[in-house]
C-alpha cells in the first residue's frame, strides 16, 4: 500500500496507535459493553474502532450502537456496519453476518471521522458501559483543531500522516546518468548527504531547517547541518517561540551539502531573505500555515519537500498539496550510480502557473503577492477555501453528479496495480455508497463527501491503513480530484489526458501537472495514485539532491 505522503511531525501522529478513547469503562463482566477506542490520529482526522462484548451466557442475534457527535463532528467512511444519521446522533447496527455474538464473544466495528470524540453512546438500548455513566468520554492526546486557526498557525501536519512504514515503490521517473564530473558514489552511511542547489537567480539569503520525528524514539526534533538530531524541549500550553535552528544555505549559484541521519520523517525547508517563524506547544511543533489569519511567516517566500529515511531507503517528493510556492528538483541517487529526479518546470513555468490561476476567476484570489509585487505562493484550493479566498462548495455539483451516476451502474475499484483481481463494487443508495468484495459481502461504506472532504482527501474519505477501506477512499478522491468518477466507472484509469476534463475541475492540479516537464506532482494528498506524484525512491541512497530553480 503506497504511502499518502512521507510526513511526520506531529506528537498525535506518532502516539496515536497507543492513544484509547474509551467511551466508557466496563462496569461489569456480565454486562454487554461497546468500547471505542481511537486507533491513530492525524489532526485533521481520526480512526476509530467499537468493540462489542456479549457479557450474557447466551447469543444475541443483533446489535445497535447509537451516540451523539459534539458540535463540528462528523463521520465519514465507515465499515463491518450500517449506519444512519440524524442531525448530530449516529446509530450503528449489524450487517447480515456479523450480527450473531455467542455468549462471552466479541464484534467489532469502525469508522474514520473528525471533531470530537462520540458521548453518549447506547448499546441495543442500555449505557455502553453495562450500567450507568455512557456519557463519559476521554480523549487521547490529540494536536489543534481539526482546521486551522484563524488568528494563530495550526500545529501538526496539515495532512495525514502515515500510521506504518512506507513500502518500497519504483521510482516512477526516468533516470539520468550521473553528471560527467561526478566521478565516484559516496559510500553507504547513516549520515544521507543531501546537496542544496540555488539556482533561483535571487539574491536573497536562504534558510534551511531540517525537521522531523526520530522514527526509532517517536521524538519530534531537529537536525543540524552535520545530521545530528536534537529532541526539541520546552514549549506550553500558549505556543512559545522555538529555537532558531536555521542552516545558513547557499546563495545564488551555489550549493551547500547538510546531512540527514537514517529514521528520520519530516520536511526540508527552504526560506528566502527571512528566517521562518516556528512555535513549540506541549502537544508538539506549530509549523507555518501562511493561509491561516495571524500566522506570522504568510510575508515570507517559502515552501518545502518531504522526506523518509529509513531501512528500506529515501523516499523525497516536492510536495504542492498546500501550495505552490518554490519550484525545485529532487532527486536521489542511488549505490548503482544512477540518479533519479523529479520537480522539473518547464521554463518560465512557474509564471505559467500564477497566469492561469489568475485567469480562472474561481480560482484567482489563491494567489497571495505580497506588497513589494513578489508572489510568495498560489495555495490549493482547500487552503484558499479556508481563507476565504475561494467558494467552499466549489465542487458540490460535480460531487453530487458523480456520487448520484451510481444509483444506476456499479463503480468498479481495483485499487492495487499488483493485484488486479482484487476488485470491489460501489453503488449508491440516497448519499451512502456501499462497496462489496467479489463474494458479495459490504466492506466498506462512504457518505457523500463535501468539496471541503474531496480537496483534503479526509472526512468522509478519511483512508484508515487497512487493505480494504483506505484504498477505496483514495482511489475515490483521486477520482474526483480528476474529475473523472462518474465517466470512468473502472477506478483507477484513464490518464493524464482524462484527468481535470469535467466542469468544476481542480485547475490548481491541472496547471501545476501542465507545467511540470515529466508531468508528475504532489499537487493533492493522494496524487500518487496512478503514478502522478513528484517523487523519487532509492532503496540503497548514496545522496539527495534539491535545487531551487530559477524564478
């Protein structure tokens, strides 16, 4: 299963396998009981499972779990149950198969959601806990709100990150052949050297930071310019100022080589005339959000690529899924001396890109400039709608067309190039689609998401780490994304002359996958579906490489 993306910053992200919500405590062994407990959190979203335990000597031949979301909950996808909703109440109930529980015997359910945790929660009637209390709920530790603030940076990623290790993938670009002056592969290390390249024609000082969680500890931290990690320390309940951790980087025409230590996820960042504001809470690192109100680097030119290294090598992606900002190449190159790269503009395509964001009136406003004429960033439309720079419901007509072109034919979902027999069937009954496995059975179902869900690939197509419904829900976004569910009814297919053909389209996608050289870009969370993200993998690296191209 291919990653979503490489990032992990955030403390929530790294307890979560660890963190239980219990909806409430059970009061006694004889008593029928429902359990939930949060399995991963990733800020923005969360997966939860319901474990129901028959306390009864004899079998019960149905159940229903109900409770009530807190305002600004939902739940999206959902699976080995059905449910129906009713303003901010949820009820739960069997499927034909998993409805028989002998005495002592145990079912369980789950869904992906976000918000708050449920209250309230009833099991065939009678409080989740066997006798009294089924209101009382305690959260896991969980980082910000679930969007971001509108007077303060967010903390945490701003899209999901992974749950487990990334699997090996080959690399999707073409290689290329080491420069002529390059003569020799730098020995296998623990230390990556990663060289920076500014080819931007700018002036400005540039800043690096490497950022990230220490994969062997589970601690949030920084790395110096020698590949020495530091765990941060410090940080409240208020943001607090963090350390100035920067790495002076190379000016124009120039490089400058850092190292990166083995088990270390996090992003690269690169900043120019300024140094990056960053905050340390309790919980975590409040990274620059420039599309929230407040936040104290939206004035800075920016942005960043995104990396794992670990045991089974580098994974490196430029990454526009929030915005486009700097362009620049990655690459790695791996112990056989072949070097792949991806990120690649055509010239002058940076430009290109800000022109046709600014003729798709829609669109226009997510362009930000600042007052001295430099356009720092063009953000994607899920950030401008959180802005206020874009239409929410942007998508709604053409996510009710495609939701709804499947109360009469069935979708078909082969989410694993590897596997092509592995295939599941969608068909829409009111604003619920419901896949079944080859058998027949339900595995998986997904209310109507809304534009908001699409542009973040979360919400109702939250993707939890399993084989069966996280698949569905990227394959889903990916489609809508491109606008082609509804015409394309085997998902994943078509290609990049299929994509961004309907009316809404993501033009922010379209564009930057216009302009890219090879084609590929991390332009939304699940691009990597069919092979379209900007990214490179080695699984024996030598060295990385980032250049920031001209502008």
């Amino acid at each position: 299963m291919r990653r979503k993306r490489t990032l992990i910053l955030s403390a929530a992200a790294v307890v979560a396998a660890a963190g239980t919500a219990w909806i409430a405590l059970p009061a006694s062994a004889a008593a029928t009981t429902a359990v939930f407990t949060k399995t991963s959190d990733w800020g923005t979203g969360w997966q939860g499972d319901v474990t129901i335990t028959n306390g009864a000597s004899s079998a019960m031949s149905s159940w229903k779990v109900e409770f009530d979301l807190p305002a600004g909950a939902t739940i999206g996808s959902f699976w080995e149950a059905d449910m129906v909703a009713s303003g901010q109440h949820r009820t739960f109930t069997n499927r034909a198969w998993n409805g028989n529980v002998p005495g002592d015997g145990k079912v369980s359910f789950g869904f992906v959601g976000s918000g708050a945790t449920p209250i309230n929660c009833l099991i065939n009637g009678q409080p989740c806990a066997g006798s009294g209390g089924g209101g009382t709920t305690t959260t896991a530790p969980t980082v910000a709100p679930t969007k971001p603030a509108t007077t303060a940076p967010t903390v945490a990623p701003t899209t999901k990150a992974p749950t487990t290790a990334p699997t090996s993938k080959t690399p999707t670009t073409a290689p290329t052949t080491k420069p002529a002056e390059d003569t020799s592969v730098p020995p296998a290390s623990n230390l990556l050297p990663v060289k920076v390249t500014n080819d931007t024609g700018r002036s400005d000082a540039v800043y690096l930071y490497v950022l990230g969680t220490n994969l062997t500890t589970g601690k949030l931290g920084y790395v110096n310019a020698d590949g020495a990690f530091t765990q941060w320390t410090g940080g409240g309940s208020v943001p607090v100022p963090a350390p100035d951790v920067s790495i002076a980087g190379p000016g124009n025409g120039s490089s400058k080589t850092i190292k990166m230590p083995k088990n270390l996820s996090g992003r690269l960042y690169m900043s120019f005339g300024k140094k990056l504001d960053f905050r340390l809470t309790t919980d975590g690192l409040v990274q620059p959000a420039p599309w929230a109100g407040g936040d104290p680097n939206h004035d800075i030119l920016f942005d960043w690529s995104e990396f794992t290294l670990n045991d089974s090598g580098l994974w490196l992606n430029s990454s526009q899924v929030d915005m486009f900002a700097v362009p620049h190449v990655v690459s790695v190159q791996g112990g056989d001396g072949v070097t792949f790269k991806t990120g690649e503009l055509k010239d002058g395509g940076r430009q290109k890109v800000i022109d046709q964001i600014k003729a798709q009136p829609d669109f226009a406003k997510s362009v930000v400039t600042r007052a001295d004429g430099t356009v720092l960033r063009v953000l994607a439309p899920g950030k401008a709608a959180d802005a206020g720079l874009m239409s929410a419901t942007y998508l709604d007509p053409y996510i009710t067309r495609a939701w709804n072109a499947y109360t009469s034919k069935t979708l078909t979902v082969v989410p694993f190039g590897d596997q092509p027999n592995t295939k599941f069937f969608g068909k829409t009954s009111g604003n619920v689609m419901n896949f079944t496995d080859g058998s027949g059975k339900t595995v998986a179902s997904f209310t109507k998401p809304s534009t908001a869900n699409v542009w973040g690939c979360d919400g109702a197509l939250g993707a939890p780490n399993d084989l069966v419904v996280g698949p569905i829900a990227r394959t889903l976004c990916a489609a809508m994304q491109r606008t082609t569910l509804g015409t394309l009814d085997t998902q994943p297919s078509g290609g990049a002359a299929d994509f961004y053909q309907g009316e809404p389209a993501n033009h922010y996608a379209k564009v930057i996958h216009e302009q890219m050289k090879d084609g590929k870009a991390y332009a939304f969370a699940f691009d990597d579906v069919q092979n379209q993200e900007s990214l490179v993998h080695s699984g024996d690296p030598r060295q990385a490489g980032i250049v920031l191209s001209r502008f």
